[in-house]
C-alpha cells in the first residue's frame, strides 16, 4: 500500500538557522498518526510545509501523490486543517460559517445543504446551526471547526493540539468524534498534542521529533520497547529530555491569517 503522506529528507532553514533536518516518514491511508516533540522541534514547521503554508528547502513532501511544492492547488483538495487556536468567524452562525467554506472550496450548491446538516448532526451542532459562533463553548467550537474541515471531503485531517484548553471530558467526547470519523470514511488523521495520554490511547503510530530531527518512531508498545520505559511519558522524556509542558501557542490572529492565505489561494 502506497502511504497517504511521504516525507523524504526534508529540511527548512532560516537563515542560519535549521528548524526541520533531514525528517523523513510516511503515513499510511486510514491511520491515525501522531507528531510529538517539545516546544521548538519542529512540529509546526513540518505541518506548515505539509499543508503548503512553507517550502521546505530539500526534499520532497507528498500528501495522496501529490508534489506538495510543485501540486499546490491539487494537495489543498487533499486536506482539511484545524488549527491550534479558533479560525471561525464568531460574528457568522455555525451554518453561514459552514455555507462560507463550501464557497472557498467551490463546492457543488445542490450538495452543500445537505452536507452542512449531516455533518453538524455529526458532532452534534445541527440544534444550534442559527446561533451566533461567540456563543459557542470551546468544545463546540473545535467540534464545528471539525466539521468545516470535513465538508469537502478530505482524504487526511490534520489536528495541530485540537483538544488544548479543554476539560478533560470535553477532550474525550471529541476524541470519540475524531475517531469515528476515522472509521467511518477511513481519514487518515495527523495530529500532534502535549496530552500524552491521548496519543497513548488514540494514535495508532507516533513520531518524536527534537531539535528538527525525527528521534523514533513506531507504536506506543515499540516506543517502550525501544527506550525500556512502561509508558509513553517516560518515553517522551528519555528520548528528548524534556517535561511534558504547554506549546507556546501563536496568536488566534496569527491562525485567522494562515486559514485566509490558503482559502486566498484556493480561489486564484
């Protein structure tokens, strides 16, 4: 089986200096793969390139088969992409916010109607599909934000820390949103996240990267195995000498302004 998304030898500079060096891995179609590190090692940057916001400066990147530097427009088809911190536009309902990217993404009239109502019925927003976003909790938020991501009909999702600043069983009932739609429509699912209990629990294959460099890669039983720990925790601190902390996050504008140059793009 061909992987779903490659990463051969990739490095990005700037400047002098190295942020991502020489990473390669793949994904396989339909796994749920989780990238994790520290603060700095290059998580974002390689999730940057992988969804067109960054050219890598060597090495190939494919996600479906695509060229991610050469086939652009064809790779943002390939994707949707929930960010660290809320991208929806609080002033629209959930609906107009859903009608809104169906537009961006050129979406077929007679579909979207009815593809807004089965997603949001999905995570279970369609009850309140005319409320104002600003109402919305967290969770309601981050679920909506999935269901955007979703409408149309993307082969991989990429969660950057889709569960951060929520309470724990606001996180779990999510998981089991993101997981069904793993199973359900077999969407490869990439996420990185500091709840290492998660990924432990969620991810069917992880990746460590430190100072721009992959450190190991397998499952989590294979991780133990690998670092003689007895769990992924202990793993995490063994391979990159860190404690579990907060990712210093970018500014909700900083995220607002990423999503608006890719939808820019999509409409050129």
């Amino acid at each position: 089986m061909n992987p779903i998304i490659s990463v051969n030898n990739v490095t990005k500079k700037f400047g002098d200096f190295t942020a991502v060096d020489g990473v390669s891995f793949t994904v396989q179609p339909g796994e749920i793969f989780a990238f994790l590190g520290p603060n700095g090692a290059g998580k974002s940057t390689t999730i940057k390139m992988l969804t067109t916001l960054l050219k890598p400066t060597s090495g190939e990147l494919r996600l479906a088969g695509h060229d991610v530097t050469k086939e652009q427009d064809a790779t943002r088809k390939m994707f949707g992409i929930v960010f660290q911190d809320a991208s929806l536009d609080d002033e629209l309902t959930a609906f107009e916010n859903m009608q809104l990217h169906a537009v961006l993404y050129g979406i077929n009239r007679k579909q979207v109607s009815g593809r807004i109502e089965e997603l949001l019925k999905l995570v279970d927003l369609w009850e309140r599909r005319k409320a104002i976003v600003k109402t919305f909790s967290g969770g309601m938020k981050r679920r909506l934000e999935i269901a955007r991501g979703l409408m149309h009909h993307p082969k991989i999702m990429f969660l950057d820390e889709p569960t951060l600043g929520l309470d724990a069983q606001t996180r779990n009932l999510l998981w089991n949103y993101i997981k069904e739609l793993n199973q359900k429509e077999q969407m490869t699912i990439f996420f990185t996240t500091h709840y290492l209990g998660e990924a432990e629990a969620v991810a069917q294959r992880i990746a460590f990267i430190d100072h721009g460099k992959i450190v190991a890669s397998g499952t989590t039983e294979e991780l133990k195995q690998q670092t003689g720990t007895n769990n992924l925790e202990e793993a995490y601190l063994k391979l990159t000498g860190t404690q579990v902390r907060d990712e210093t996050l970018d500014s909700a504008e900083g995220n607002r302004e990423r999503f608006r140059s890719i939808m820019k793009n999509k409409q050129r």
